[in-house]
C-alpha cells in the first residue's frame, strides 16, 4: 500500500521528494488522484512503511504548500485517497 503527500506547488513536490530520498526514503512524483482534485496536480507517492519517515520530515518542512497526507486504497476497480490523521 502506499501514501501520497499532496502540496500546492510542483516545486514543493520535487523539493520533498527528493528531501525524501536523500533521508534514503524512495518516491515518485505522480499525478495527484482525480478525486482529491487538489493542489499542483503533481504529489509524491511513498510505500506507506515509510509513513513515520515521511511525517518526520514534514515536521522540519515548510508546511506553506503542505496541503495533506493521503492513503492509497482500492475500492473495486478504484483507487481511493483518503486522508490519514
């Protein structure tokens, strides 16, 4: 299963995830899911045992264009984003 981190701008997307891979945390810049119809339309996309890592290193980020934490899900042939608290 895997999470994404949504921001307002592409700027911040790339900045985090490569913030991401330099703590050794592996992403992908995705399209942002139509349902969430949200942001910059570019998010990062993280395994979610990565979870921990990723909400560390959003405690040190600028949190301006943060704009949610999202889990993947299938429901039938959809995937579903939903927010994690």
């Amino acid at each position: 299963m895997n999470i994404i981190v949504a921001f307002s701008s592409r700027n911040a997307s790339m900045r985090f995830s490569e913030a991401l891979r330099k703590g050794g945390v592996p992403s992908t810049l995705v399209n942002t899911p139509r349902d969430l119809s949200l942001g910059c339309g570019i998010s990062v996309r993280v395994e979610s045992r990565f979870t921990s890592k990723v909400q560390e290193l959003l405690m040190v980020t600028d949190k301006h264009s943060y704009l949610g934490t999202y889990k993947l899900m299938k429901s039938g042939s959809k995937t579903v984003a939903v927010p994690l608290r």
